[in-house]
C-alpha cells in the first residue's frame, strides 16, 4: 500500500457486564449501537468495522505514516471516552472502552489482530479508557508476558488443587476480641509447589482478569469453601453457628445469570444454611 499505513484497531467496552445487569439486554444494545454509530463517523467510508463479540469491535484506521495514525488512534480513544449515550428510562451512559491497536503487514494481517488484542488487554488491565499501540514500548510486552506467567501460575495451582482457604477473623469495635467474632472471611493463597509456603499477590486477579480466568478461580473457591463450612459448622465448635463466612467472588461472576442457583445447588448439596453465607 504506497504511502498509506494501515492499523487494525480493537475497541472493548469497559464494565459491560454493569451495563448489561443495570439496563438490561434491550439497554445494553442501544449503547453498542450508539458505539458503533461513533465508530462509523469517525472512520473512513471504507473503512470495514465488525463487532468480533459480545462487547467489542474491531475496525481499521488508515494514515499516510505511523506518526499520522498513531495521532488517530489517540483521537479516536478520546472520542470514544467522551462519548454519553441516550438510554430511555435511564441517566445517559458515559462511555469508558480500552483501545488497542497494531500496525498491519499487508503479508502477514492474522498477527495484527492478535497484537491489536493483547494492546487492548494491557489497556484494561491498566484501568480501561484508554489506549495502546502494541510495542509502542518495552514495558508493555514486558507487562503481557508478565501477565500470561501470573496466569498460568493461577492456572496450575487451580489444575493441582493448591488452592487454599485461610480464615480471617472480624470483630466489631465495639465488642472487642471476645468470641465469637462478626464473621469469617475466607481469603485465598496458593500454596507454592516446591517448599508448601502460601501466598498471595493481586497480579494474579489482575492477570486473572485479562486473560479471562477469574470465572475458573471463582468457581474452584466456591467449590472448596461450601464444603468446608460446612463441615466447620457440623463439627459444632463453639460460636461457629453465629458467624457469617464471607467468600469473595468477583463482580462479573455474582452478575452471571446462574451464579445464584449455582450457589444454591452447593450450599443444598452440603445442608449449609444460606444465612451463613
């Protein structure tokens, strides 16, 4: 393409989830048309766009250098970013989507939309409304390879059952530290393979997140937390029965349309009171 530069672009709404469950499907789908409308008046006639799944869209900016296109990318992320929508029966939506973006080799375009995918991850993992062109810098490659090792850290631990649950204690301030606490927080730790030290770290949710992990973990946690509540509350130990066990699952997975009666098949399955959880 002489003289022309070609850049394949990757748009992912941030938060869909919130939107979806706030509004509705019928919501929802008046802010990813009032998108792909921005989307349309923004780029060239001929440009081609496609929503590649439930909350994201692919389309191509075109510029006569590098420099010229990486000026529309960041243009282009603004616009989205400012954008607020019209919904009947609702407050506008303010937009906020993670942009991502990678120069095409007319040889080679399969790789552009795969390094357009993993610039719009590293967006979202550093708080979405923004934009990256994929090795704009070292420290963005550096930060995805660093991202798929958590994850496959995670991974591991979940596949070799090493997950495990550590109980944490909550008083009120005004009951000091008698017995029996407010409520039992499980927290997770992964016990490390080579020497059985836990541990922790917030990269793994992180990483979790962007390489779209999070519903396995969640699910793995609740299937090892039910069970053993409830065993806790069948041994009877003493104030056991009036302690509330918070288990953390993530916002995505509690707004999923069967995370409920999945909860409620477990807790069923082991004779575990509902209120304790």
């Amino acid at each position: 393409l002489g003289g022309i530069t070609v850049g394949l672009v990757q748009v992912n709404l941030d938060h869909f989830a919130f939107i979806t469950s706030g509004m509705g499907r019928s919501g929802s789908d008046v802010v990813l048309i009032g998108l792909a409308r921005e989307l349309r008046r923004f780029m060239h006639p001929s440009a081609l766009i496609a929503r590649t799944s439930a909350d994201e869209f692919a389309c191509c900016l075109i510029g006569t250098s590098e420099a010229a296109l990486l000026s529309e990318l960041s243009e282009l992320s603004k616009r989205i970013n400012q954008l607020e929508i019209a919904v009947e029966g609702h407050n506008p939506v303010s937009i906020s989507a993670s942009v991502g973006a990678s120069f095409v080799d007319p040889a080679d375009p399969i790789t552009a939309m795969h390094e357009a995918s993993v610039a719009c991850r590293i967006t979202k993992m550093g708080g979405g409304g923004g934009y990256q062109l994929y090795g704009e810098s070292h420290g963005a490659t550096s930060t995805y390879l660093a991202i798929q090792h958590s994850n496959e850290e995670l991974l591991a631990a979940i596949r070799d059952d090493r997950i495990r649950l550590h109980a944490q204690h909550a008083w009120s301030l005004e009951q000091g530290n008698r017995l029996p606490s407010v409520y039992v927080e499980l927290l997770a730790r992964i016990e490390a393979a080579d020497d059985g030290h836990c541990y922790w770290s917030e990269s793994l949710i992180e990483a979790a997140n962007v390489c779209g992990s999070l519903r396995l973990l969640d699910l793995h946690i609740l299937e090892r937390a039910i069970p053993a509540i409830s065993d806790i509350v069948k041994a009877g130990a003493p104030g056991c029965r009036e302690l509330v066990y918070a288990i953390n699952v993530t916002a995505d997975v509690l707004l999923t349309n069967d995370f409920v009666t999945q909860l409620d098949r477990q807790l069923e399955q082991h004779g575990l009171d509902p209120q304790l959880v």
